[in-house]
C-alpha cells in the first residue's frame, strides 16, 4: 500500500512539472520594441520641435483659439491638484492611436504642452525632473577623479520631450512646447485644482517650510 501511495505522489509531481517545461521551451518572438524606430523619429523631431519652443505670453495667446487644447500628461493625482486652467489630461503612461484619438479627434489640432519642469516654486506638485550625477564630494579635485567631477552635468528628464515626441508619432504635429520655466506665482497665468483656491485672486496654496525654533536647552543670555 505505502509503494502504491509512492508511486502516486510521484506521477503526480511529474504530471504538475509538465506544463513548466514545456513553457519554458516555448520561443516567443521578439517584443513590440524598436530602438531604430525610436531613433528615427527623434531625428526627425529635433528640427520640427525646435521652431515650435514658445514664451509663456505666446502660449497663453495660443490657448484662447477654440481649435487648440492645452495637454497635461502628468499623473492624474499632480493634475487633479493643480494645471494650468483650461489643460485637458491623459496621462503620458496611457497614450496611444484609440486614448489620443478620442482626446484629440482632429490631428491637425494645435496642442500646447507643458509639463513639471515648466513651473518653478511648487516642488510638491511641480517636481523637477532631473537626474543628478553621484556625489564626489569627498575626491581630491585636483586628481583625474576630480577632473571628472568637473565634467560631469545633471541630465534633464523633462516629460516634455516624450510627450512631443509620441504625439508626432501618433500624427499629431501641431505642436507647440512651453519653454520657460515660470514662477508658479507669475499674475499672468492662472492654475485650477484642488490645492488651489477658489478666488482667483489668490494663488496656488504651497507648502510652508516650518520655522526653526530655538532649541529650548539653550541657555538664556544674560542682560548687562
């Protein structure tokens, strides 16, 4: 009886390996990636972007026309908390033909981006995007590793450039950037959301750094 119950559990291990095996001796092809393709289309890009980087008071003249819409593609949190007034939104992670063309139904609309690294003054909700070089600080700048140091310069990470550049690809090619990084306080422009105050004379509500108290172990001065 105990040989039976051996020889049981042991079919039933190789019967339940079966299927692993056979999966990992499946050949999937390749995945819907192309490095070359994506190279390709920033080629082509760079130039067309770069007669289409405009000031804030340009931007702001080309929201007013009823055929463009401004395009915030945030996070839906940093963008039900605060965007410029009037941005439509779809998050960058979502894009794609279907999202884009039911957003954007006329691809000869002119869409305005703009994106966290636009807006200075908010690091809550308009966090830089930037990749820092690793601390060197405690190399000798006087030898090659401090010479390397010198060189090295943080990488901007702006969603902008993604955004510009998949829309273009999606056949969206009126496109126009903001290219100024603008004080989240500045009169001319206006924000909506929920961190932001229903009178518009009042700006958006940013965090307030704490006042250091003095600490309280401190011995009071003497008066002459």
């Amino acid at each position: 009886m105990q040989n039976i119950s051996k020889l049981f559990f042991l079919s039933t291990i190789l019967l339940l390996s079966k299927p692993a095996q056979s999966e990992s001796m499946v050949a999937y092809p390749s995945a819907k990636v192309s490095f070359s393709d994506f190279k390709s289309l920033v080629a082509t890009v760079e130039s067309h972007r770069t007669e289409r980087l405009v000031s804030l008071d340009t931007f702001l003249e080309m929201s007013q026309d009823p055929d463009t819409i401004i395009l915030d593609t945030r996070s839906e949190n940093r963008f039900d908390r605060i965007h410029v007034k009037g941005a439509q939104h779809l998050n960058f992670s979502d894009f794609n033909q279907q999202s884009l063309a039911e957003l954007i139904p006329n691809p000869n609309t002119r869409v305005l981006i703009y994106c966290n690294n636009n807006f200075d003054g908010n690091q809550v909700d308009f966090t830089t995007k930037i990749a820092l070089p690793p601390s060197l600080d405690s190399l000798d700048s006087s030898g090659p590793a401090g010479q390397f140091k010198e060189q090295e310069r943080p990488i901007m990470m702006a969603l902008n450039i993604p955004t510009y550049i998949n829309l273009y690809g999606y056949g969206y090619q009126n496109v126009y950037e903001l290219d100024e990084l603008v004080d989240v306080n500045d009169s001319r422009i206006t924000f909506e959301g929920s961190v932001v105050s229903s009178e518009p004379s009042i700006r958006p509500i940013l965090p307030i750094e704490p006042i250091p108290q003095p600490s309280s172990s401190k011995k009071k001065r003497r008066r002459n």
